[in-house]
C-alpha cells in the first residue's frame, strides 16, 4: 500500500523580499523549508560571506586567512574572492567602526561601501556593529550616500530602529530586523518597523542564533516557533524571511582554531571549522532560515550541494572537499 | 489516544496480587498510565483487556536499546515533532561502517580510534557509539574484532542469516541490532532476533514496503524493530525520516518505530555525509551510519545533538562551580557571572574565544541573566562575595583581582565589603566587549 505522509495545513506565507540592485529573491515559501511535498519553496536559501572593513588576519583562524590570502586588507578584492567562491551575498561587516576598537566614521564606511559595490554585482548586506548609537551614525550616511540602491542594512534593533527604519525608508534599502532570541520580541520589533511605514519585502528577521555547542538550541526553537507562527498559525507579523550569522560564533570557537596536532581527536584543523559551519548551517536552514552568514568557501560548497539536493533530489555530486582522515 | 490510569485500572484483574512487581493494580496502572511499566509484567490481564490496553498505552514510537556497556544507546520513545513542544529524549545513535573485508588488525585499529573520540562538555562525556559491521563471510570475525578491542556497540548489517546468526552468537550477551530483515529473509531474521533476545533493523524498498514489514515482524512477536526506509539520496533520506516522525505520531502503528539512516550509502564523500547526519540528528533519525569517525566530523555532529536534545523545559541553569577556560593558573583573571545558561554560554564562549586563560565563577541565581538577577536581588554584592569565599578560587590563585559584570557594577561597593583585600573590577555589559577588556585586564 502505498504511504502518504500526513501533511501539514498552512495558512501562511513567508513574505518574498527581493534584495539588491538584481533584486535576488528570499523566502516565498508556503511550507517548511524543503518540504516541496506540501507546499511552494521557491527560493532556495542563499549563501552569504563575509567581508571585513580592516584586515583580520591575527584574528582569525588559519584555516580562513589561508581561504582569502592576499585579499584580506582589500574589501574590493575580498568580495570578489566571496563571489568566485560562489557566495550569494556578501556581507560587508563595518568591523573598524567600532568604538571600543578604532571607531572610525560614517566617511571610511562609505568609501568601503562604494569599494565592494563597485567590485561585485551580488547583492550586499551592510552590517553594524551591534552598538545602537553608532550603527546609526554609520548606516543612515550609508542609506543616504546609496539610495536606490536596495542594500540590505542590520543590525536593526528596538532601540534604533526609527532612525535606521527611517533612512531606510527614505532611501529605497531593506533592513535586517534582530531581536534577542525570543518569539514575542522578534515580532514585537516587525511591528514597529511597519508601523514606520516599512513596506513587508523590505524586512528581514534576525531572531540571533547561538553558536554550535554554545546555546543553539535556544535560537534554533525559536526559529521553529516563528515558522511555525507565520506558516500554521498565520501570525502575520512574523511572516519575514529570516537570516542567521552563525559563523561568527563558529570561528569564534577555541576548537575552530586549534590546531590539529595539539588534539587529534579533533581531527583536522582545516576541516573542523567547516564542518563546524556546515553542522550549523544544515541545522538552521532545517528550524526555517533563508539566508545563511558563514565565512569558509568550502562550506559554502557543501552547503549549497546539500541545499540543492534536499530540494531537488538526485545523487550528490562530486568534488566535494575531502576529509581527511586524523589517525593517532 | 493515552488512556488514564483509572481507565486502565478498570481493566485490570484487580488481585493486587503483586505479581507485576507493584503494589497494587492501581499503582500498577498509574506506572502504565506514565509508561514507566510494560503491561506484559501483569501475567494474569484477560486476552480482551490486553489488546485494549496494548493499542492503547504503547508510546507512539517504541523506544528500544541497541548495544551494551557505557555505549548502549537508547533510541525511539519520542512524542513530539518539534522540540520546544515537549522534548526530544533519547539523542541519536552516531555510528561509522566497517566492512568485514577489512582484516582484523584494520579493524582494531580502527575502533580503538573512535573509542578515543571522547569530548567532555560542561560535565557531560559526548562520544559517538556504535559501529556497523557489513558482509557476509568474516561478519562474526569482524563484529568480534570490534567487540574485543573497544567498548562500542554493534550492529549487523548482513541479509546472509546464516552469516548473521554466527555474529549474533559471536556477540553473546552484547545486544547487537541485527538486520537487515527484508521481504526475503524476514521470518528467518525475526525467529533469530526472538532466540538471541535482541532488536531487528528492516531495510525496504521503499517506505511504502517499511509497513508490510513491520507487519510480519510484528507478527511474529518481534517488538524492537528499526526502521531503514531504503532513502538512497539526500531528498528521500530527509523526507522519509519525516514522513515516518509524522505517520508514528499520527497513530500509524505500521510506522512506530525508530529509524536508522545511511548517509554512508549516499555518499562517499564524509563531508556530505556530515551535512546529512546534522539534518537527521535535526530531524528524527535514530541512529546516523557514516564512512568513518573522525573529530572534525563528529565533534561538530556531537554538539549539534547536545543541544538538539537539550530539554527546552528543564530550569536553564549551569551548576554553580568554578570553570577554568583555557588552562587558566594562578595568575589568571577571575569573573563571575550568573548561572542562566545561556549567561554561561555566551560569557564562557567570548572568554575562550579571547584565548586568555581565565577562572569563570558560575554563581547561582536561580538561572537569571545578570540584569534581572541583580534587579531580583539574587546576585546582590552580599551573596556574590560570601560565594566567592567559599567557593575555594582563593586557593587556586595568587592574586585577590575579581570581575564582575558590568550591568551589576552597582553591588562593587557591598562586595568589596564582604571580600576584604579584593579589588573588585567591573567588566564590560556586553559579554562581546570580554576578549578586548580580558587582553588589557592585569591582576593585582
Ligand atoms: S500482577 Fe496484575 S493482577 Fe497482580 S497486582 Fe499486578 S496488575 Fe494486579
């Protein structure tokens, strides 16, 4: 006899929210992701890579500086390397603009702006520092200088939301709405963002996501539960497509960076991070998310085979990354 | 539907007997109601009331233990589709496949390998489980040469029953899965499992056939079944493993059972494979088998599956302690924060993201975040210093330097009190500001 799997009722629909001057398509969807047997998936989830503003290099594990040698102190070239490495998006992180570390101004982001937009034709996410004050000065010259544009402008919190909002607004961008991992707060700040008049293809959700091995769960849940919300229980202030930027907490992670001789059992340093990223990636692309951060061009490569096959079907492909074996 | 306990105790014989190892029926029935007892411990149920009982208070999934010793590993038993809606209890097996034509010494190698890919995580022993071990010819030679030179479980992927009950002998004592039953050989697999006392894994065609064949296991008395759908490709492998959850938790006996799933027979590539097991620990394997175990596979695979079955219910609170980051000495710094989990989490994640080596006090506080514990009076300049006393970091450094967290930078007067001789700093509010502060911070 033939099976059917029990499908689900949905009701809702995540709303399509088209980003860059290309107007690249997220969301859409009228099920759970990858569930193609019940409902509409029509944008796959896009890939995005990250940029610095200043060189990272002694910050960053030498698995990812020997990703983008060369290329690491020039955002130009940088995000030309992410697209060669088939990112999406690039996310542009203002990292410099830092008070606690240089604080420079809104004029250095804005050339580093102009830099990455001339270099590349992806679409491109802006991102602050997380520092509510500051990320206004920044990012309001940003949506100024640009307008038109459509650039993706974040983080966005309930405590600037009307200036950033606004400007974005004024100015033709979308913004990346983040919330502290919590269903009523992530739909609470949605609410405000509209309520400036901030049409509903212009918002994305970014409900923060802990890092692997460091709180995951909670943020994954929520995800599942706004899911959940803007699908089955059509809560229409919860219906954005939603953004994760795991890889940061990832590479953050003493284990990223170890190398493989200090802990075999670890087993290859080179790998570890990716699959790392890669474990992260599939696990949040599964609770509903749209647009995944990470930072490795092999993760992006296996990421987007296992995106392309959960949707599609069909047997993997080959020239995947290896991993090799870590013997002791 | 659940039945409650007085509904079952209606029908039972009512004897208080005690056969069943309770009291009384009625606490029998409570036992049954909370699926803490098995209705076969009451020999003296009439036929009738047995076949309402049994349809009526068997978990939606049969929960089941594969292997023995410290990696017996638990599966099944699972109520809900999504985590926050209860919990997922028993965390998915994570195995590796070993070919019986590899020699023996290969094989010992091998296993002792993995049985080193342990990881202790706040308290908790993360290790991967279980090995299959697929042929034919050498099958008990091989399952032996796991057994013997490692403390892993075992499970038998062979469709030769003969070649299946020498292993399954040969591993006396050691509950292996055995399988695959398939539509051949399932009477045979099935009379095998019932002698040796122990769980049968089905492979299908396809998950159309998995019912036709839980059917003739169940029939022949076989209650610990395993589920292998037949999913060869990454599609199928995610929306059978779905589809199962679904049907299990929709009353759909046929499909009540745990699954296992082969990302090794997918791919080769391990990468790939990783990607897929996340997806299945995600979402509702039972167990994982993969090419191999290494630990940049299957490290990142044991804390997505720490915290996948994570229970969303339980108090989220870490134990109050002192936790060394980073191979800290007595020179190191030392901060306190509260015992919220996700406050440990995030504060201990910067501080060894910062690399530099630290003592983290974890104070409780009920498993309130700094702010409300503060405001709560949980974390008041008092308590945090007679912790700190008493907490014995004293003996483990030279120096009398604390930091605490800068949204409770109100209680550094009281502390300093408590704590005479300390100099009590205040750190940063955002726990992302730490590795910057902790690199500048000198002990004095
Ligand atoms: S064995 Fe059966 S009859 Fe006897 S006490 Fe237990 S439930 Fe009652």
């Amino acid at each position: 006899m033939a099976f059917q799997i029990p499908t689900v009722k949905y009701s809702g629909k995540i709303n399509q929210v088209p980003v860059g001057a290309k107007k690249v398509l997220l969301g859409g969807q009228t099920a759970y992701n990858f569930h193609t047997f019940e409902g509409e998936f029509p944008n796959k989830p896009k890939i995005a890579l990250d940029v610095w503003d200043y060189d990272p290099k002694d910050e960053w594990p030498a698995a990812l500086v020997e990703a983008f040698q060369g290329v690491t102190g020039d955002p130009a070239a940088w995000a030309k390397k992410c697209v060669e490495y088939g990112a999406d998006i690039v996310v542009l992180h203002l990292k410099s603009s830092d008070p606690n570390a240089q604080n420079t101004g809104a004029a250095e982001a804005i050339a580093n702006v102009q830099k990455v937009l001339d270099a590349v034709d992806v679409p491109v996410i802006v991102f602050g520092v997380d520092n509510k004050d500051k990320d206004v000065e920044t990012l309001a010259a940003i949506a100024e200088k640009f307008a038109g544009k459509n650039l993706v402008l974040g983080p966005v919190t309930d405590k600037n939301y009307k200036q950033i909002g606004a400007q974005a607004l004024a100015y033709g961008h979308t913004v990346i709405a983040r919330s502290p991992i919590d269903v009523n707060l992530a739909k609470q700040l949605n609410i405000l963002l509209t309520g400036l008049g901030l049409p509903l293809d212009k918002i994305i959700v970014d409900p923060t996501t802990g890092g692997l091995g460091y709180g995951m769960e909670y943020g994954y849940s929520v995800m599942e539960r706004i899911q959940m919300a803007a699908l089955v229980q059509q809560d229409d202030n919860l219906q954005q497509p939603m953004i994760s930027f795991f890889g940061e907490d990832v590479w953050k992670t003493k284990e990223a960076s170890l190398p493989t001789a200090e802990n075999p059992q670890l087993g290859d340093a080179q790998c570890r991070g990716v699959l790392m990223e890669v474990t992260e990636a599939v696990a949040v692309l599964h609770a509903g998310i749209s647009v995944i951060s990470m930072r490795h061009p092999a993760s992006v490569k296996i990421v987007r085979e296992y995106i392309d096959k959960v949707t599609d079907g069909g047997a993997v492909s080959g020239g995947l990354p290896e991993v090799p074996i870590t013997k002791f | 539907m659940a039945l409650t306990g007085i509904q079952i105790f209606k029908m039972l014989p009512g004897t208080n007997c005690k056969k069943c190892g309770a009291a009384t029926c009625l606490a029998f029935a409570m036992n049954l109601a909370s699926g803490k007892a098995e209705l076969d411990a009451c020999p003296d149920v009439s036929a009738e009331s047995r076949e309402k009982l049994s349809a009526a208070s068997a978990p939606p999934i049969r929960p089941l233990i594969i292997g023995y010793g410290p990696t017996a590993t638990k599966i099944g038993g699972e109520t809900v589709l999504f985590r926050h809606e209860k919990t997922f209890y028993n965390p998915t097996g994570i195995a590796a496949l070993i070919n019986d034509s590899e020699s023996d010494a290969d094989i010992a190698a091998k296993v002792k390998r993995f049985q080193k890919l342990q990881y202790l995580r706040v308290g908790l022993n993360l290790r991967p489980e279980l090995v299959v071990v697929k042929g034919g010819a050498r099958l008990a030679e091989a399952a032996k040469a796991v057994v013997d030179n490692s403390d892993l479980s075992v499970i038998l992927y062979s469709e030769d029953v003969a070649a299946l009950k020498k292993a399954t002998d040969a591993l006396a004592g050691k509950n292996p899965l055995i399988g695959p039953a398939t539509k051949a050989n399932a009477a045979d697999v099935a009379a095998l499992a019932k002698e040796a006392k122990v769980p049968v894994w089905l492979k299908a065609v396809n998950i159309d056939e998995v019912a036709e064949l839980t059917k003739t296991l169940t029939a022949a008395g076989i209650k610990d079944i395993v589920i292998d759908s037949g999913a060869r490709t990454v599609k199928d492998a995610f929306t059978d493993s779905l589809g199962i959850r679904r049907a299990a938790l929709g009353g759909n006996r046929d499909y009540g059972f745990p699954t296992i799933a082969f990302p090794v027979e997918i791919t080769d590539n391990l990468a790939m494979q990783t990607a897929v097991a996340a997806a299945l620990i995600a979402k509702y394997a039972g167990v994982v088998v993969l090419s191999d175990l290494d630990g940049a596979s299957v490290f990142p695979l044991l804390l997505e599956r720490l915290n996948i079955f994570t229970d969303p219910q339980r108090p989220m609170t870490v134990v109050q302690d002192i936790y060394p980051i980073n191979n800290p000495d007595e020179n190191s710094p030392v901060l306190v924060t509260t015992n919220f989990s996700l406050t440990y989490f995030i504060v201990s994640g910067e501080v060894e993201g910062s690399r530099v080596p630290s003592w983290l006090l974890i104070k409780d506080s009920e498993g309130l975040s700094v702010m409300t514990a503060w405001a709560a009076g949980k974390f008041s300049g008092d308590d945090v210093g007679m912790y700190v006393k008493k907490s014995g970091i004293a003996d483990k450094i030279k120096h009398k330097s604390i930091i605490i967290p800068g949204y409770a930078a109100a209680i550094l007067g009281d502390m300093e009190e408590e704590l005479q001789g300390w100099k009590v700093a205040i750190g940063p509010r955002e726990a992302a500001h730490l590795p910057k502060f902790l690199k500048e911070f000198k002990v004095s």
